[in-house]
C-alpha cells in the first residue's frame, strides 16, 4: 500500500462530490457514502470502547471486528466488490455464543450503562444499527450490488455489541442496568 494517503486535503470534494474505490465520483450524500460514513462511525464508536479497560478476549474480537469494518469500507467504496465473507460472520456468532454462555439470561429489558466500557459498547451498537440501515437502504437501489455477509455481519455484529456490554458491566462486577417498566410516578 506505501504512500497511498500522502495527501489528505486534496480539495477535490469542495464542490459536494467524493472518490469511490472504483474512480468515480458520487455527490456526498449519496447512499453510498451515508452507508460508508456510518461504517466508518461505528469504527470510531468501537475505537472509543477499546481506549477503556476491557478484557483480553473482547479487545481481540474487537480489533478484528475494527479490521473487517474497514474491509467493509473496501467493499462499500467499490460497487460490486465483496471483501466480507460468511466466515467472518460466523466468527461473530462463535464470540457471540460464548460471550453469552456465561451471561444469566434476561428476564427484563436493559438500559445502556453500567461502565464506560459497557455504555461505550451499548452506543457502538446503536452505531451499527444505523450503519446496517445505510447498507440495506443502499442495497435496495438499482445496480448498488450490497453482499449478503455485508449485511449478515452488521446485523450480527450489533447483537454482539449488546452482549459485549453486558459482559463488560459483568466483568467490572456490574449488574445490568434493568429498566424498571412500573415504576412510581413522582
């Protein structure tokens, strides 16, 4: 890759239009930049999670997860390409089975919040909700070419997210933070 972003301020986007992978050039707030700049996000939201104390197992996951996000952006920025693969996907099903395997289950809804870590992993997971909305809107439009494991993983990777912090609250011994749905009127 050497000396590929040897200059950021190109001003080439001054006049509301971007680059793709592929040479052409798109206005700013074309759904396939909306879904970029969401995947983009959710890479810095998981950035925020990783500069806390978390532990040794999911700062792994996550920094693969951080790899693949930018694969995605790969994938996203060249129509048609595909970079993701059912393999990754399934690798977020492996963490996400164990992560929860030690988890008591729910038996209530829960609120973001515990730890910073936990809040930082509850609003990467709003993140990627949004992100995986950008992408599903993306690929319904004519010639988008969005891959199914694109889709596959952002879905799956905000169920691990919300996992993870629950498993974060847990390993800090937290509790959830359980929404209290009867409670008194003030």
């Amino acid at each position: 890759m050497g000396h590929r972003l040897t200059k950021i301020a190109t001003r080439t986007g001054d006049a509301g239009e971007t680059g793709l992978g592929d040479g052409s050039r798109v206005a700013k707030d074309h759904a396939r930049v909306r879904a970029l700049g969401d995947v983009d996000e959710l890479n810095s939201a998981l950035g925020v999670l990783l500069a806390e104390e978390v532990p040794a197992d999911i700062r792994e996951a996550l920094g693969h997860v951080q790899q693949d996000l930018l694969d995605l952006g790969g994938e996203l920025s060249i129509p048609g390409h595909a970079m993701l693969t059912v393999d990754k996907v399934g690798r977020l099903d492996g963490w996400l089975e164990a992560w929860n395997a030690v988890l008591p289950p729910l038996k209530e809804f829960i609120l973001p919040g515990g730890t910073r870590a936990a809040a930082a992993a509850h609003l990467a997971r709003t993140v990627c909700r949004r992100a995986e909305r950008s992408v599903v809107a993306l690929g319904r439009e004519p010639k988008a070419k969005v891959s199914d494991p694109a889709r596959r993983y952002l879905n799956r990777l905000s169920d691990l997210l919300f996992v993870a912090g629950r498993a974060l609250n847990r390993s800090a011994g937290r509790e959830d933070v359980q929404w209290r749905h009867e409670r008194k009127k003030r």
